[in-house]
C-alpha cells in the first residue's frame, strides 16, 4: 500500500497521535550497512527518520501482517521485522543497544497491529459481559 508522503509527515509529527515506542536503532539499509536511525512507534505504524529532531520521516513500516522477532539467521542483538506466514512484504533487521532494548521492541511492535489490539478488545468485551451477568454480586469476591 503506498502512504502520500505528506499524509505521513502529517500523522509523524502529530500531536494526537499518541508515541507507543521511540529511541535510537540500527536499521540494514538496502546497502547492506546497518545504519544508525531515530524510530517512532505511533500506533500500528513505525516510522524511522535519519535524526532525531526531523520532522519527516524517512520511512515507514506499516505493522499489518507482520511479526517482530529475534533474526535467528544474526548474532547479537538484531532482530526482525518480517511478513507473517503466508503473506508478502519486505524483511526488516534493526539492531538495538542491549538485549533488553531488544526484548521492549519486540514486545511493543508484537502489540502494535490493528488485528491483536481487536482480539484484546474482543477479550476485554467478554470479560466486562461476564461481570455484566454477574450483576447480584459485580465484585470478583464476596462483597462487604
């Protein structure tokens, strides 16, 4: 899917948009050199700009159909961006600074798609019904 680049700029920079995730990593460009990037997590979009304080992004990841992992095909602290079995789309490595950086950045853009924030939802609108059908005694214990 191509993104106008203004509509891009537009929502990288947007106050109303909330920031899930930032900070520094290393990005493989094309080239093959790991290049050093500033990184925004805004929603189920990653965007990357060559330094922090820019105001438009040098590129974006949309994190539809994807999945964030350790590349078990690198040492270190690299990992992936990658197409989800049985989709199509371009494989990203980034590197972070230490193991548990690492870990934060999988953990947040594993969150990140539109289809996990829909089944939490789904699992917190079952879960509030229950309580609904509970309403003689609403609370999780016997109430005083």
């Amino acid at each position: 899917m191509r993104i106008d680049d203004g509509i891009l700029t537009y929502i990288a920079a947007s106050i109303t948009v909330p920031i899930t995730r930032q900070g520094f990593l290393w990005k493989k460009g094309e080239n093959g050199n790991f290049l050093r990037r500033w990184f925004v997590l805004k929603r189920n979009m990653l965007f990357y700009f060559e330094k922090m304080n820019d105001k438009k992004p040098h590129g974006v990841i949309i994190l539809e159909g994807v999945i964030a992992k350790r590349a078990a095909d690198y040492s270190g602290l690299v990992f992936e961006i990658s197409p989800s079995t049985g989709t199509e789309g371009r494989r990203y490595l980034l590197e972070a600074s230490s193991d548990s950086e690492m870990k934060s950045w999988i953990t947040s853009l594993s969150h990140s798609s539109f289809e996990v924030i829909k089944k939490q939802y789904e699992f917190l609108k079952k879960e509030y019904e229950k309580r609904l059908k509970r309403k003689k005694n609403p609370c999780d214990k016997p109430c005083s």
